[in-house]
C-alpha cells in the first residue's frame, strides 16, 4: 500500500494541470507573438493569470492535503476533496478564456477558495484534538 495515496494522486494531477496551464500560456503566446512579458495583450494576461493563480493556490491545498492524510482523519472525504479541487482549476483555465466559458473562472475560484477554508478549518480542529 502506497504511502499517503490521496496526496500522491493530487500531487500527480496538479503536476499535470500545471504543464495543462503551462502550455495554454504557450500556445497563446505563440498566436499572439508575444515572447516576452504581456506586452498588454488580454489573450496572454488572461493565460498567464489563470496559470499563476493555480500556482498561487495548489501547493497550500497539497500541504494540507498531506498533513491531514498524514493523521488518518481524511478518509474517505480527503480523496473527494482533493479531486474536486483539481476539477475547480481546470473551470478556472478554462474560465480565464472568457465567453461563454467565463462562468469557470468564478466557480473555480469559489471551489478553491471553500477547498482552502475547509481544509484550514479541518487542519485547525486536528491540531486542537477537536477532531
């Protein structure tokens, strides 16, 4: 049996959704010919933010992912948690495009945002033997 399986496999998955993002920035730039920062263009800053807002979010998610699988109080929600997270990001990515998309951006977000609380919140009543 694998060591703290459910971090293991989110860790695997945001590797993944990370070069996802990475080469969504890329393409972008690409088509747009913008090799070096944004040079204002909407299209690039729209990428380049929904890639540093994963980046910005996913390594606190993973820490407490692992430290509560690490007590033994997440099963069997931590994996449910964790995937749902992923999913949120990928809406975000998606999301950032705006259009007909742009609903992703907010549900992302909101799904981060309440992954990061409760999962403080849980870490939290650990720490304190509450839980």
């Amino acid at each position: 049996m694998a060591l703290l399986p459910v971090t293991l496999a989110a860790a695997a998955a945001a590797a993944i959704l990370n070069i996802w993002l990475m080469m969504r920035v890329g393409r972008v730039r690409v088509a747009e010919k913008v090799f070096i920062g944004d040079e204002d263009n909407e299209n690039v800053i729209r990428r380049m933010r929904a890639h540093a807002n994963f980046a910005e979010n996913a390594p606190f998610v993973l820490i407490l992912i692992g430290a509560i699988e690490l007590t033994g109080k997440g099963d069997p929600w931590l994996a449910y948690v964790a995937a749902l997270f992923i999913l949120g990001r990928i809406a975000h990515g998606f999301g950032m495009d705006g259009g007909a998309l742009g609903k992703g951006r907010m549900i992302g977000t909101i799904i981060s945002m309440l992954t990061l609380i409760g999962l403080a919140v849980v870490a939290v009543l650990i720490a304190a033997r509450v839980m």
